[in-house]
C-alpha cells in the first residue's frame, strides 16, 4: 500500500514524504520507529467508499498508518509525524489500489494453497526444483518473501490432514483418522466447526475451489460449513477418482455404454452455502489434466478479485491437484520438466502460486494478505511409482526422510510449508518451530478475531508468535499421530 496525497500537500511534509520513502528504499540503518507520545487517529474519518482519510485535529499519522496498515516506513528518531507538518480536512490516499485494502486494515485477507502428497524434499527452497529437475522459480520467490517452515508436521493421509486443517483438532477426535472413500461410513459431523465456520463468523467471504475429502453427505459439505462457494471433484474422493471409468472400461467391471459409465462415474460439483450439490460434469482424464489450470486457478483469482472490488475481507481455500497421482498435466505444462509428468505438475503448481501473488500485487492487496502454501501430507510411495510417463515415478520425493504417506514415518507426516505477509512475516526467513497442520486454526483466530470453539477441545496452539519471528520455538512441545484407531507415534 502507499499513502499519496489526494490535495497538494504541504511543501515541508512532502520533502519529509520523501525522505522516509528514500531512507526505506535505501533500507537505511540505525532507524527506530517512532514511538513517541500519543498515537491518535479519529474513527470515522476514513470514507471506504474512496478510500481516503480526512485528517482531522489531533491525528498522528503513524497511527493512522497503523490503523489502516499501511507501511509508512521506519524514522529517524526524533522525527513525528504529526499534525503540524500536514493539514486538518486534508484528504490522504490510504490503499494503492482504491479503498478494498485500508478497509480490511484490521481484517487480514487469507490464501490457504494446500498441495496433494508433495513431500518434503520436492520443491527449490528445501533442495528440490531445479535440483531435482524441476524447477520451481515462483516458489523459490515466495521463500524469499516469506517464512519457510522446517518442522512442520501433518497426519499421514489426505482426509486425516485435511480434518485436522479445517477443525485444528486431531482428525480421530471427528471420526476421520483414515482416508474416506465412497461408501464408507466416515463423514464431516454437522457438529464440527471448521475454518469456513471461524471465517465466516469474522465476517469473510469464503471459498474452496478443489478437493474437501471430508464427506459427501449433506451435513458433511464445505458449504454447510462456513464456506460461501466451493467448486471442485466430488468431496468424498481424492484426484484419482479421475481414471475410474477407464478402469471400469479396462476390467469390464460394468457392461454398460460408455455415456452411461461417465454418467455412474464421478462427477465435477459446485454449491452455494445452504444450497444442493449440483452436478456440473464427468470428472474424466482430460478434465483432471486441466482443472488446475482452466478452472480452480481462474475460479480463485475471480474470488479474490470480487471479494476485493466489494471491500470484503476473503479467506480462499485453494486445495489443488499438484503432486496427487494421477499428475497429468494440463497441456501448456506437459514436457516441461526433466522428470516426467510428477515435475511438470509441480511446474504447473509453481506457475499457479506466482499467479495468485501476482494477483494479491494487481489488487493492491498484497501487504494485506496472508498466504499459506503447504502440503497435505508426504509423497505417495511405490504404488504410484508406475504411474509415471517415460519410466519416471509419479510421486513426490521426501527429501531426507524416510517414508511415505500412510505411514508414521518423517517422510510421511512432516513436508514443506511457507507463510508470506508481506510488513508482518519477515521475508526469507526460516523456523525449526514444530508447527503443527492444526495450529493455523487458533493461528488464524488469533489474526482474524475469529471465535475458537470453547466447548470441545482443540488440540491446535497459536502460533503467531512463529509466523512473526517473535518466537524461535512457538508453542508447541508435542505431537501424537494416529493411523486409524491407533495411536502410533509421538514427538
Ligand atoms: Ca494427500
């Protein structure tokens, strides 16, 4: 965000302007902020309808910076920004990008990007990418301009980590320790509370464009849970719900037409909050490869654009295919990497992240946004080995550990994450904190002013103190893993 003067400021204040935008250009040292005497702004000075600020008696512009979350920038000290160097009834510019940004200054927006069996050792920042012959150049940015995670911990499986996600509670406390399948009796409790339900209690718009996997049954779905709009494959499967028709064909498991097989087999849905599951389409091969691509990434980008345009605070979940076999990719990316399709996916990923961030900056909303981007869980083991073109396998590589998913292994259960924001999170920075999936449900509380539920326990801790670079170790001193009924591990 930048402050800029809608009137033609003071000629003394203007110079002064400048020389604190020099002085954090130049990232100057020995600079302090200034904390001297009362910071005051005045409530209801701010018009969100043209996003501007009309200074009134009394004002200290560093408050009002700090109101609206604006980076004035660090000064030398003995320096105020105070009234006398500007104008009562001047008007200031707060957001870059029109009023959306200074309106939501208390409400930070939030990305969640959660990739699919992506392990530990896959991605540039934690010496996969290039090295591995993929690379991943957005990515190695987003490191740069933010918090890399090096102890952070998952339940091994997709459903386990996603309901651990979405509640900040071991999985197991909701019946969802093991991977949900069709037909099974494990679904999402309308007695849940997920992180649909904490935004949304905030105030946010909220959506998910992706893969749920906590249950198709009515009470089950993100819609009923706090999310506005979700879009995706069906919410009790996983991506490789993609080729069950072709297997169907391959087996001759049902004599059937083939229309009649797409039309059985699994389908593309959407919803609404409070609203049916509606069917859109066969969820086929072709639109597997493509889906990332052509339509959660444009779907996300829309949301954020609409949310910003309408001045409302967004928490976008964007749980996309990256790393889940079957990895084929969509078409622009096929071929790209040196490693057979499992790369091109991660450089379609890659790509798709730096298409977020490079949204955030077209909005104006960057220095206002949390961004997470993380896997579920630790690369898929061998029985995704053959599934590869060229020879190559088609999962993910855990780097130094050992394991898979499924298992109570490191490979299995720790994996990568990043935290970016911009002015909050410092850039290029790295935390051995153990920081758990669940914890960004109390995290996020925290920043959000969102309501942690009180009657049930949660096993999530506030983390913020990590994400800031305030603590080395966060708050976490333990960690149980569960596969299924068993407990099987402990940290
Ligand atoms: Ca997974």
């Amino acid at each position: 965000m930048k402050l800029k003067f809608l009137n033609p400021a003071p000629l003394a204040w203007r110079r002064f302007v400048t020389a604190v935008a020099v002085l954090v250009c130049l990232g100057a040292g020995a600079v302090q902020a200034a904390d001297q005497g009362p910071r005051r702004y005045a409530e209801g000075a701010f018009d969100a309808a043209t996003g501007t600020y009309t200074v009134v008696k009394g004002d200290d512009l560093i408050a009002i910076a700090e109101r609206f979350g604006v980076a004035v920038g660090e000064m030398k000290e003995g320096n105020k920004l105070t009234l006398d160097k500007i104008e009562v009834g001047q008007k200031l510019v707060i957001a870059a990008a029109g009023a959306a940004g200074a309106a939501e200054g208390k409400k930070p927006n939030v990305v969640f990007i959660l990739a699919d069996n992506v392990g530990y050792g896959d991605l540039g920042p934690y010496g996969g990418g290039e090295l591995r012959g993929a690379p991943t150049p957005r990515i190695d940015q987003l490191a740069h301009e933010g918090l890399r995670l090096t102890q952070y911990l998952v339940e091994p499986g997709c459903t386990p980590s996603r309901a651990a996600l979405m509640t900040g509670q071991y999985s197991i406390r909701n019946g969802l320790s093991l991977i949900i399948v069709p037909g099974s009796p494990s679904t999402l409790s309308k007695d849940a509370v997920t992180m649909g339900e904490l935004f949304k209690g905030a105030g946010y718009a909220t959506a998910i464009f992706g893969k749920w996997h906590l249950g198709i049954e009515p009470q089950s779905l993100p819609t009923a849970h706090g999310f506005d709009e979700f879009y995706g494959i069906p919410p009790d499967i996983s991506w490789d719900s993609a080729t069950y028709v072709d297997t169907m064909i391959l087996t001759h498991s049902m004599n059937v037409p083939y229309d009649e097989l797409l039309a059985k087999g699994p389908q593309i849905v959407e919803a609404v909050a409070g609203g049916p599951l509606r069917t859109v389409k066969p969820y086929t091969r072709e639109v597997r490869a493509e889906i990332d691509t052509n339509e959660l990434l444009p779907k996300s980008i829309e949301f954020m654009k609409r949310q910003t345009a309408a001045g409302k605070p967004f928490f976008l979940y964007l749980p996309f295919s990256m790393g889940h076999f079957p990895n084929l990719p969509a078409k622009q990316f096929a071929g790209k990497s040196r490693i057979g399709q499992y790369g091109d996916k991660l450089m379609e990923g890659d790509h798709h992240v730096g298409q977020i961030l490079d949204t955030l900056k077209e909005l104006g909303i960057d220095d206002n946004t949390l961004v997470v981007f993380a896997s579920d869980n630790g690369p898929q083991g061998e029985t995704a080995r053959e599934m590869g073109n060229q020879g190559t396998p088609d999962m993910g590589n855990a780097g130094p550990f050992r394991g898979e998913l499924g298992e109570a292994t490191e490979g299995s259960i720790r994996t990568f994450c990043f935290v970016r924001w911009p002015g909050k999170v410092k850039p290029g920075t790295t935390s051995y904190a153990m920081f758990s999936i669940m914890d960004f449900f109390p995290t996020f509380a925290h920043l959000i002013g969102g309501k942690v539920p009180t009657d049930r326990p949660i096993d999530g801790v506030d983390q913020t103190d990590v994400l800031f670079g305030k603590s080395e170790t966060g708050n976490r001193d333990g960690l149980l893993t569960f596969i299924g009924a068993d407990m099987v591990a402990a940290r």
